[in-house]
C-alpha cells in the first residue's frame, strides 16, 4: 500500500518530514496509533498534521502541501484512494433521552426530529443518504465541527447523525447504531 510504500523509500533516511491530512476524527483517533507504530522504526522523522475538511485535504494533495490524506473515499473518484477502515454512521442523542435506551434507531425517526448538521458543504455523506430515504428532517442547526454537534445535542437541542468515529465520550450523548445501517470509508488518498 501507499503507506507501506512511502516507509520503503525512508528506509536508510534518519530524518525527514511526511505532511498527512487527514479529518479531525481520523487525526484524534486513530492517526496517533500509526504515528506511533512508525515512530519505533523511523524515530527522527518528523510529522505535520495538517487538519481540515474533504476540499482542504483535496486541495492540499493537489498542491503537494501534504504527501497524502486520510479521507471519505465516496467524496474523491479522480485521486489513487487506498481503502483502510470503514466508519459506522450513528444517531446522536442526549444521554439523558427517551432514545438513548434505543438498541437500534430508524432512519426514518429522523423525520420527526430537530437534527443538528454539518453544513451540507462539510458532509455531503449525510445529505446525500437523507435524499435517498426520503428524510427531509427539520435540520435546526447547521454548525462546522462534529465537536459543536455533540455539544447541541447534549445540551438537547437537537440529535445527530454522525460518524462513530467524531463521537468523543466526555460529552453526555449516547451513539446508537442506524437502520439501515450506514457507514464512510476512510482510506489514504
């Protein structure tokens, strides 16, 4: 892989710089892990983790600010994509709701809901997967992080629809698997 790749050609190298872009889920959760894993092999290369969303990292690997980044492959057909992990889509709720004792939450429900949102601009996966079950949900709140949507909807203003991965457990929200169930797959671009 291209991973697997960029470590071969290091190999002999003692120092150096590997720029990464990747969302803030994958950088906070399991970009760390790999830095590390590499780090024990190669210790003096040096990492820049630049974070942003799909149109940032595209633009970046485009510019060849970053050697590659880690993103939703549905969102990029023109560049090489390598496939790492898929991503489960979760309902968000307060932990505090009726719904947080749900084992599973229907799609559907999201039609009788307030939903807190990305901008569609931001997550085009969730649109996109509304439009083909016919969910027109009162979206109440548009917001730019997954951070400021697990804040809402703690303080029950609404509930979400995100990757389990943006999910961060010092908020008081419970994840609850979809159905139908959804997921992104992140890959290298």
């Amino acid at each position: 892989n291209y991973l697997q790749q960029k470590i071969d050609s290091l190999k002999g190298i003692y120092s150096g710089t590997i720029s990464i872009g990747a969302y803030h889920s994958v950088a906070a959760t399991i970009l760390p892990a790999m830095i590390r894993e590499f780090n024990d092999l190669y210790p003096n290369i040096r990492f820049n983790i630049y974070e942003g969303d799909l149109f940032s990292i595209e633009e970046w690997i485009n510019e060849g600010k970053i050697d590659f980044g880690f993103v939703a492959l549905d969102e990029l057909s023109h560049l090489q994509c390598i496939p790492l992990l898929d991503d489960p889509m979760v309902a968000i709720v307060p932990s505090t709701s009726e719904d947080a004792s749900l084992e599973v939450f229907n799609i559907e429900d999201f039609n009788d809901s307030s939903l807190v949102t990305l901008t569609e601009h931001r997550d085009r996966e969730l649109y996109r997967i509304f439009r083909a079950n016919n969910i027109s949900a009162q979206v109440r709140y548009e917001v730019e992080e997954y951070e400021t949507i697990l804040g809402m909807v703690e303080n029950e203003l609404g509930i979400g629809f995100i990757p389990l991965m943006a999910v961060r457990e010092n908020y008081r929200v419970t994840a609850i698997p979809t159905e139908p169930h959804y997921s992104r797959s992140i890959g290298i671009a």
